[in-house]
C-alpha cells in the first residue's frame, strides 16, 4: 500500500514539473491550420506564435503584393484558422498605340478589369475580347481606339451637250437652243482611323441640283439658190445681190477700236468667216441695213455673223437674230 502511494507521488510530481517547465520555457499551445491556393485546400499547423504570411512562407506558399490573402497577413495564428490565397492574374494588356504592359488582377471578367484600371471607351473604340469574357492568366487584352473625321466639300456636275439635227438652219450653222447648266453635288468622306491608322474610306454623293442639258441645232438645210433680187442702195440706186443666206447674227459694240482691215469700228461693219464671205463683200441685212464684211473673230465660223453697233445700248437691244444675208458682191 505505501509502495502504490509513492508510486502516485511520484506521477503527481513529475506531471507539476512537466508543467511547471512549459510555462517557465513559453511552449504554445499547437494550432491547427486550414490553408487554401486558388481553391487547392491543405491541412497543418504550428507551436509556433506567428503571423498569417510568415506560416505561409513556412508552408513555402508565396505571395506577391497583388495577392489577395485573408485573413491580413499580419494577424497571428489561431487554432482552427482557415487562410485563403487567391493569386492575382497576369494580363497582357496594349491601350491604344502605347506598349503592352502586364498588369496583375483580382477582378474576373475584361470588363471589370478595365473599370478598375479606369479606362473609359469611347463611342468608337472595341476591345478584342467581350466585356463579360472570363479573365485567364497570362490572357492578351487589347484596347483599340477609333475615331472618324467627316469632311464635306461641294462641287460641280460637268453638263452634257446634246446635237440635234434641224431643216431650219442651213448646214454648217450651230445654233445653240437651249443654254447648258452645271449641276451640283454635295460629296461627303467620311474616314475612320484605328490607333491613328486610316483603315477605311467612305464617300457619299447628294445631288443638290441636277445638270441641264445643253441643246444644239445642228443645220441640215442646203442653201436654196434664189432669184437675184433687188434692194435699193444708200444712193437710192438698185443694187442686184448674187446670193441671200440664212446666218446667225450677234451684235457687238467695240467703240475705239477697229476691224481687222484696219478701219476704225462702227455701225456698218460686219466681222464674218471669209472662208464664208470673203472680206470686202457689201452685204444688206433686213433690220440693220447695210455694211461691209471688214472684220472677222475667233467665235465667227461658219454661217454666222457679227454686227458692230455704235454703243453698246444698241447691241444689247439687237442681241441675237436669226437673218437673211444679201451678198451683194465687192
């Protein structure tokens, strides 16, 4: 009986001592602990009073500034603690014409990627991936930027002339029936640059007012041989013509100056195409009477005729006329 008693003393003693020594030498109590990477869970745990990240490091798990760790890295150990890293994401991301840059995130999809990161897209810009796509490590993101300039310029519709052939005027006469007249149309370019490169051209027409046809006569008529007739002459005396021809007459004024005979310019003088009527040849004119082929011009070809008047009143008053042309000869 007094050896079981020693025996109980004994393990009574060596028990307080076992105490009695982890307090004077601060042994911990041991901690369990939970850890989770990106969802791969680990069981272990520690004696030692540390903080989250310096566990960590001894589970040889390394985290980088970007890492979200929970609890914060600085709270100490506590038994049954559960601590989740979730690594940050590599993205290969180019804005614009700037170079890539690798950015590392939390965020899940592009779209919140680029809201975090702050870069707002214009009416024109695109992304190379969908906005809700799923971000992967190591993705390429790629920010285009677009604009459009507009430019709008007007310009002119060229008319056509449309000959057509006519018995009233006698061949070779050009009359001109109907006055030609430019259109107008409004040309619109729209361009569209990405990253400052021209990628596409667009031109757009708006017709403002349609071109008018210009209307020629073109005389198809022979000259009918007529009986020589009679007209009175400045004398008074009768003067026999050799031949009456329709022309187109103008009229012109050219006060100072003179025919391409030399004389001084005036009523009378006639400018006339002398492989028509040779230049000399008297000729009458009902309306304007009569005068003398001395003058010719750049625009006198064929059967037409110009009539000088002595200001420029009276051949504004004449203007343009279709005549019969006596050639009274030289």
């Amino acid at each position: 009986m007094q050896k079981f008693r020693r025996m109980r003393l004994g393990i009574a003693t060596t028990c307080a001592a076992l105490l009695a020594l982890g307090v004077t030498t601060g042994m911990s109590p041991y901690r369990s602990v939970t850890v989770s990477v990106d969802g791969k869970v680990t069981t272990g745990g520690t004696y030692a009073t540390e903080s989250v990240v310096k566990y960590l490091a001894s589970q040889h798990v390394h985290v980088a500034g970007y890492d979200l760790v929970e609890p914060a890295r600085a709270t100490l150990l506590q038994n049954g603690m559960k601590i989740v890293v979730v690594r940050a994401l590599p993205i290969l991301l180019t804005v614009g014409n700037h170079r890539p840059t690798v950015v590392h995130t939390l965020v899940h999809n592009v779209g919140d990627l680029l809201h975090q990161l702050r870069i707002k897209l214009g009416p024109e810009d695109s992304v190379s991936a969908p906005l809700r796509a799923p971000l992967t490590r190591g993705m390429k993101v790629r920010v285009i930027r677009g604009r459009s300039v507009v430019q709008s310029m007007m310009q002119s519709i060229a008319y056509s002339t449309i000959r057509q052939s006519s018995n009233n005027f006698v061949t070779g006469t050009n009359v001109v029936a109907r006055q030609g007249q430019n259109g107008l149309v409004r040309v619109t370019v729209t361009k569209y640059f990405r990253n400052n490169r021209l990628v596409r051209s667009v031109r757009h027409q708006t017709v403002i007012r349609q071109p008018v046809s210009e209307l020629i006569d073109v005389g198809t008529a022979q000259p009918a041989p007529t009986p020589a007739p009679v007209v009175s002459s400045r004398s008074d005396s009768s003067l026999v013509t050799s031949q009456v021809v329709t022309m187109i007459a103008t009229a012109y004024s050219n006060p100072g100056g003179r025919t391409a005979t030399g004389q001084p310019a005036g009523y009378g003088d006639i400018a006339v195409d002398p492989s028509v009527i040779p230049l000399g040849t008297k000729l009458y004119i009902p309306g304007y009477g009569y005068g003398v082929a001395d003058d010719t011009g750049g625009a006198i070809q064929g059967y037409r005729i110009d009539l000088c008047f002595n200001s420029v009143s009276q051949a504004i008053d004449y203007g343009r006329q279709v005549v019969k042309v006596y050639i009274l000869g030289k």
